[in-house]
C-alpha cells in the first residue's frame, strides 16, 4: 500500500525509474550484440567502391568466419595485422565520453583501430590468376564475372598467379585500381593472404546513410561455377604454393 501511494505521490520520479531501466537494458542489449553478433565499422577510403562508400556506416557479422564459414564473394572486416596501413596517428586524449560511451556499447563504430574491408576471392587452397585473355580474374580456372567492380577497374595492372594456403585468404578491393590489396603485398613475407584469425566478421548491412541503406551480397552466381579447392591445377613446379611465377623465375 506505502508504494502504491509512493508511486501516486512521486510520478515523475517512477517515470524516471522506468526510463533508466529501459535504457540500462537497451545498453546491454547493445552491448551483448557488439560483443556477440554484430559490430559497427565506417569505410574511410575509396578502395570498395561503388559496393561501398567513403563514410558509409556498415554492420559486420562476428558470427563469420567462426562458427559461420567464409565463401568466396564475401566482404569481410579485418584487423591490419600486416601494416598494410599507415599509422591513423589519433592520439587518445578522452575525447568526448558520451561518444566514447556509445561506441563502447558499439552503437558508434569505433575509429581509434586499424581495419581494413576488402572482397573474399580465394580461399584456402584455391589457385587465383590474373588474368585471362580478357582481363578476367580466375579462380581454379574458372573465369570471373564481377558485376561489383568499380566501373573503371582494370585487373590487368597487377598480374599473378597464387594459390592461397590453408588458413588464409585472398582478398580484393572492388575499386580495383584505387586499392591496396593482396596483390599490393605478394613481394612481403606474408604473401600477401591474409590469417583468418585477423578476419573480424562478414559485412551484412550498410546501415548510414539511409538512403544507402542495403543488404551486402557475396554474389554467389559469380562463384558457384567455380570448382572445388585444390582442382585448379598446381602451383608453378619451382615456386612453393603462395608465390607468383614471376617470382619462382618462369
């Protein structure tokens, strides 16, 4: 009865309750989806266009690569174990907490860590060359049609012919002449494959601006024809698997 009337004489005060808990909950919610299912993350460069876009606010799916698997076509997230960026030079000075706060509880993507977002193309044991005589990537011999790629891409530029190692992928920027991707990297010790322990999740949705807003494919018609791992022919005799034949001398 005494809180009855406690409730009666102090509505504002219970309101005010109310809304705490609400937002407590919703905080935790948000907090529990970060940590679990989902991360924000914003694109900073042109290196995906037109997939993707210069400040675009996207939502990554930390159930990918673990439990859920990667597929070739797949965007992914990933942590710049490499160097393949320069220092982001952001010195921690507190900043504003409330922002701070938010993307804590990831309803802001957090911008204080280097990542990088790239397409999948190889997979662990998939042999990938570039090119065929029409300038198309292959992927265990099967040529690409890449319907995402930035209209004034050219795959020629950068020539190769790798087999990614078990573990690893290949990956690619859609914008292919504005993106510093594997093939960049093939001359450095790692190959240029990428762990996939440094792999954050899969891109699922562009979630800012609105009027971007859409769900991100892996364009599986692109890939489907493409067959199994290990069935795109060998490796060039004298380059282990993972170097170019440019490399190995032939």
């Amino acid at each position: 009865m005494e809180k009855a009337a406690d409730k009666r004489r102090n509505p504002a005060l219970a309101w005010l309750k109310e809304i705490a808990i609400i937002v407590a909950v919703a905080l935790l919610l948000s907090f529990l989806i970060k940590t679990f299912l989902f991360r924000a993350f914003y694109i900073p460069s042109t290196s995906m266009e037109d997939t993707l876009e210069v400040n675009d606010r996207i939502f990554v799916n930390l159930l990918v690569p673990e439990p859920i698997g990667l597929q070739r076509g797949d965007v992914v997230v990933f942590r710049d174990d490499l160097g393949w960026l320069p220092p982001n030079g952001q010195a921690d000075d507190g900043g504003n907490w409330f922002q701070q706060a938010l993307t804590f509880v990831g309803l802001l993507p957090d911008s204080s860590q280097q990542h990088l977002v790239k397409r999948v193309i190889g997979i662990g044991g998939d042999r990938v060359v570039c090119c065929d005589a029409d300038g198309r990537i292959t992927v265990n011999g099967h040529a690409l049609s890449e319907p995402y790629l930035h209209p004034e891409s050219v795959n020629e530029s950068q020539p190769f012919d790798v087999v990614v190692p078990e573990g690893k992928i290949w990956v690619m920027g859609d914008n292919r002449n504005h993106s510093a991707d594997s093939r960049e990297h093939r001359e450095e010790a790692s190959g240029g494959f990428i762990d996939l322990e440094a792999v954050e999740g899969k891109a699922a949705v562009i979630a800012w601006p609105l009027d971007r807003m859409a769900v991100l494919g892996n364009y599986p018609e692109v890939f489907d024809a493409v067959p199994p791992a290990g069935s795109g022919g060998p490796a060039p005799e004298s380059a282990p698997a993972g170097r170019t034949e440019q490399e190995s001398g032939q």
